[in-house]
C-alpha cells in the first residue's frame, strides 16, 4: 500500500516537469534582457567584445541547462514509463489478489453455510433418533466396557415401574428372580464369545409381581473394531406368556374334555347295554311255561331292577343336559327330612341285599325332633343322597357306611363316611369334574358315568350350600354337603301341598269313566292294564282330534289322561280345546318332558296335573285319587 502511494505521487509530479522548464527558459531569458539594458544604459556605446562573451556565455549556460533539463526530463519519462508499468503490473496483482479475496471469502461462506448446515442436521439426527428411541415399547439401554449402564430409554424403566433415579440408587441384581440371579454372567460370557445373547428373565416390578422380559443383547463396535459396549433391547412378553398358557392350558382342558367324552360314550354304551340285555333276557325268558312261581318272581325283578338303572342313566344323562344349560331349577316344598332319610337307606339296603356285599349301614340323626319338617326341593336332595349313598355302598367291599345329619350355624350338615377304597389325594381336586373317575378304560372295575357327583355339587350348590370331599386311599372316604336350614311354616316360602292317597283304601272306580288319549298302541294297553283292578271304564283315542270328538259325545267322562307329544294336534293344543268344551274335567298330562318350563306350559294349558313317562301304578293311582272319589 506504501509503494502504491509513493508511484501516486510521482506519477503527479511528472505533470508539472514542462511548466517548471517553460518558467526556467523565462528566467534565463529576462535575465538576459536585464544583462543588455544595464550595459545600453551604461555605456551606450560598449565594446563588441563584451556583448560576444556575455552572448556565449549565456548561450553556454542555456545549453548546459537545456542539457540538464532533458537529461532530467528523460530520466523523469523513463522512471515515469516504469512507475507506469509497475502501476500497472501492481494493478493486476491487486486485482488478482481482490479476485482471491473474494473466492477466498465466498469458499468461507460456503464452509460457514455447510457448517451450519451439517451441525443442524446433526442436531436434528440426533433428536429425530432420539425421539425414535424415546417412543420405543421396548426397553432399550446401552453399557459400557465396563458393564455400566449409559443410557437407556423411558420403557426401559417404566416396565418394572421404576423412575431413573430410582432404579440408579437400588441393586439390581435383587430385582432379578431367583432362578434368574446368573443372567448377568451369562450374557457376559455369551457377549464375549459370540456378540450376541438372547434370553428371557422375569425382574420384581416396583409394585411386588414379576414382569416376564425376552430380552435380546449384542456387542456394539466402532468403525475400527473396537468394542465400545453392548446394546440390550427388553420386551414386556407377561401378557403374551399369559395368554400362551392361557391359550395352552384350554387346549389341554379342550383335549382332556374330549377324551372324558369319548370315555362318556364309551361308558354310557356300557352302562345302557347292560340292564337293558338283563330286561330283553329275563323279558324272553319269561315266555317259557316251565318256570315256577319263584323263579318267575325273580325274573320280575332283574327286569324291573335293571330298567330302574336305565332310567337312572336317562335321568342323570338329561340332569347333565340341564346342568350344562343351566336349567336346573330348585321349587321348595314342605318336606320331612326323615322320610327322605329312610328312603335313602332303603334303597342302600336293597343295592347292598342285591349285591350280596357285608356292608353294615349306620344312620346318625343328630338333627333336631321338632325340625324335622323342612322346605327344600326333596326331588333334588334325595337325588343328592342317592349319588353319595350309591358311591359309597360301590366302592365299599365290606366294611360300613355311616350316614348322618345335623344343624350347624343355621345349615344342615348330611355325612356320608364309608371304609371303602378311598381316593388318592392327587385325584381329589378333580373328582367333581363330569366324566371324571379314578379309573378309566375297559379295566375300570367299577360302573359309573361318571357325573353323579359332577351333578350332586352342582345342585348342592344352587340349593345356596357347599360339598366338601375326605380320603385316604385304602381307609375310606367322607362326603359331606351344607345345605341353609329352612324350618317348615316360613312365611317366605310357599309350601306346595304333596299329592298323596291312603294305600290301605280299597280303590273302586266301577261308577267312572277315563278318557285314554296317546298315539302309542302300547302305552294304551299299560294304562288299560294297570287300571283294570279299580273297575274303572277306560275309553281310548289315539289323537287330539279324536279326545275332542268322544268328549263332545260321551259327557260323563270323569278324567282324561292325556299324552302331550302327538301328531297333527299336540297335547297342548287338546287340552286348551277341551277347557272350551269342559271347564272343570280333569285332565293329568303324561309326558316324558321332565324340564320344568315344559311343566309350567303344561299346567297353563289347562291341565291339573302331570305325570312323567314311565308311569308307575302307585302314582298313576295317587294322582287320580286327588280328583275321584272311590265308589
């Protein structure tokens, strides 16, 4: 910038060279004029000589300083031609070196804008994978060489339910399951020799329970090689797990059930088969005319003992139909406990006689003598009593079998102990379960379906008590049930007054007349037969339409006995025709319906009573009894 100045000024200085030689050259010659006037003025004539030499010299000085003036000029041209090449060479540079300003500026413009650029993208990669990270479901945490944890994301804590200074402050290895306390060592190793270990480990969340984790961790390295950690991702599989053993657990019961049912048929074909080879067997062997009085006796009774089996397996099999939909119904009625007491055990008494077994049975009535009169459903509790009395006298060779009963915290107590077989205790948590038994398969050495106390708990149950099961295998077992104890004359309880007739009345009918209605030629000659001895006169119709004409014809028809499920007009549909043409006969239904919505219908179509197939003689006789006189 200096030398710039300096070649400025000389280059100005050049300027005023032709003006400093044009005011030297007037110098020179006024100084001449001067000479010449002061020689004129004093010696107006002067000598020749004289003028010659002030001529020549001043001629000499003019020419020496002429000399000098263009050696001075040429020098000023030549340095003025070098300063100007120079200024000129300088000019370029200094425009070259603007240029390089500039490019040199705007490249570090550049880097600033690329610079920022780059920093910013960074900034948002990092908070972008940030972010990704962050809104992970799973736990993801990243340690060190040295095994300490570095950072890990919020799941990573919120699945144990802990917050980041808390789980910094506590020890982890207490919040690892027992089983699970060598996880650590584990991935340590498996990290070192394979970079990756994948593992499940259940940890203690913050509010007490274990939370199930799949967890998978590899080795994390640099672009040289070098290990820098090890990254761990966590997942939340509990519910997962849950749901699998769910899932497992009723594909197990789905199997198990199918093959109790497969068992079921198996044993159902069994059990019907059998009585009913005994009814058709004993049934043609009464058609021989060789065979006494006794004999025929005995007969009788094997069919009539194995057709009360078959109606004991239809009945439990519809029980466990009604179970399984949820229709069985407990009705309360005025009951004595005694008398369902004594049927029990005389029922067990004739199985044991049948059997031929030494089984002693004891009966303990611990109960109350003025409360024997009780509501309950008696149907349902005798059917109780039964199923646990049946078992026990089955699984007992010899031995006793102790019944007994009393009230207890307003419940009455029924026990049922017996020195049977027992049962193993690993059975005990099933043995309610329907077509369950200890022993399945043809080498089962007992018979059964397998739902008699499937069905006992089920209606115990309802009935608002509990059933309770004792055992040791070989000593015996103890079945004990609860039912609320309802004294008889409650208030809340309508009592249902129980059909009954006097069985030492001599029944005679020979005055009256009874419509037969059923579309079975077969059940019409039972009826015929079983009502021959009252003396009563039986008409017979094998449809509704039929029932409905002889009522319009014979008006003195006494009572009519009417099948429900017909063709063309069903007895629902008879008996609401009938209370058109006769409003106060009575008309007692016969049906193998055995619901109780199907009762219900029945006696609001118009019937008074109703009997269920198979008829017996006594409760055909007692149920007509209620509505005819004897003669």
């Amino acid at each position: 910038m200096i030398r710039t100045r300096w070649v400025t000024r000389l280059k100005g200085t050049t300027r005023y060279v032709p003006y400093l030689v044009f005011s030297l050259m007037l110098l020179l010659l006024s100084r001449q004029s001067f000479s010449i006037s002061k020689i004129n003025s004093a010696n107006s004539f002067g000598s020749i000589k004289s003028e010659v030499f002030l001529t020549e010299s001043f001629l000499h000085f003019m020419l020496i300083a002429l000399v000098a003036l263009l050696v001075i000029c040429l020098v000023i041209i030549i340095f003025s031609v070098k300063l100007k090449k120079v200024n000129i060479e300088l000019q370029e540079k200094n425009k070259q070196t603007l240029d390089i300003n500039l490019e040199l500026q705007r490249t570090n413009n550049e880097q600033t804008i690329q610079t920022v650029i780059r920093t910013k993208e960074h900034y948002e990669s990092d908070k972008f994978y940030e972010m990704l990270v962050q809104s992970a479901k799973d736990g993801i945490s990243f340690y060190d060489r040295d095994w300490n944890l570095k950072y890990a994301n919020s799941a990573f804590y919120s699945m144990i339910g802990l917050e980041k200074d808390s789980y910094l402050h506590i020890d982890h290895k207490d919040l690892l399951y027992p089983d699970d306390v060598d996880y650590q060592i584990k991935r340590v190793q498996s990290l070192v020799n394979n970079g990756f270990y994948e593992t499940e480990i259940r940890l203690r969340h913050n509010e007490g329970h274990f939370v199930r984790l799949s967890t998978r961790s590899v080795t994390v390295r640099n672009d040289n090689g070098d290990v820098l950690g090890s990254l761990t991702i966590s997942r939340d599989i509990t519910r997962m797990k849950s749901d699998n053993e769910d899932l497992v657990k009723a594909n197990f019961d789905a199997d198990a059930s199918s093959r109790l049912k497969s068992s079921f048929l198996a044993n159902i074909s069994h059990e019907i088969r059998t009585p009913l080879n005994s009814v058709v067997g004993f049934s043609n062997l009464l058609l021989s005319d060789d065979i006494t009085k006794e004999v025929r006796k005995e007969y009788i009774e094997q069919i009539n003992h194995n057709s009360e089996k078959l109606l004991q397996i239809i009945g439990d099999i519809i029980d466990l139909s009604r179970l399984e939909s949820s229709q069985i119904e407990i009705t309360y009625e005025e009951t004595s406990l005694t008398s369902i007491v004594n049927e029990i055990i005389e029922e067990a008494r004739q199985v044991i006689k049948r059997n031929e077994k030494s089984i002693i049975l004891n009966i303990k009535n611990l109960f109350e003598e003025n409360g024997d009169l009780i509501f309950t459903d008696r149907i349902w509790l005798k059917r109780v009593l039964n199923h646990l009395m049946d078992n026990a006298v089955k699984f007992t060779l010899d031995g006793s079998v102790e019944l007994s009963y009393l009230i207890e915290n307003n419940n009455i107590i029924f026990k049922i102990r017996d020195t049977g077989i027992g049962i193993n205790k690993e059975n005990l948590g099933y043995i309610f379960e329907e077509f369950r038994q200890e022993i399945d398969g043809h080498h089962r050495p007992f018979e059964g379906l397998g739902i008699g106390l499937t069905l006992a708990k089920e209606v115990v149950e309802r009935m608002g008590g509990k059933i309770f099961v004792t055992s040791e295998k070989g000593v015996g077992s103890e079945f004990s049930f609860s039912i609320p104890y309802r004294p008889a004359g409650s208030k809340k309880i309508k009592i249902k007054p129980p059909l009954t007739a006097d069985p030492f009345t001599t029944i005679n009918w020979s005055s009256k007349k009874c419509l037969l209605v059923d579309d079975n030629k077969d059940v019409l000659i039972y009826l015929n037969r079983i009502l021959l001895d009252t003396g009563i006169t039986t008409i017979t119709g094998r449809s509704g339409i039929e029932a409905i004409e002889t009522i319009k014809k014979t008006t003195d028809i006494d009572v009519v006995l009417l099948d429900m499920q017909m063709p063309e007009m069903n007895g629902i549909e008879t008996a609401k025709e009938i209370r058109k043409i006769r409003k106060n006969l009575p008309i007692i239904a016969q049906t193998a319906f055995i619901f109780e919505d199907d009762k219900d219908i029945i006696l609001e179509a118009g019937c008074d009573a109703c009997l269920i197939k198979p008829i017996r003689k006594d409760h055909l006789i007692t149920v007509m009894s209620s509505f005819m006189k004897s003669d």
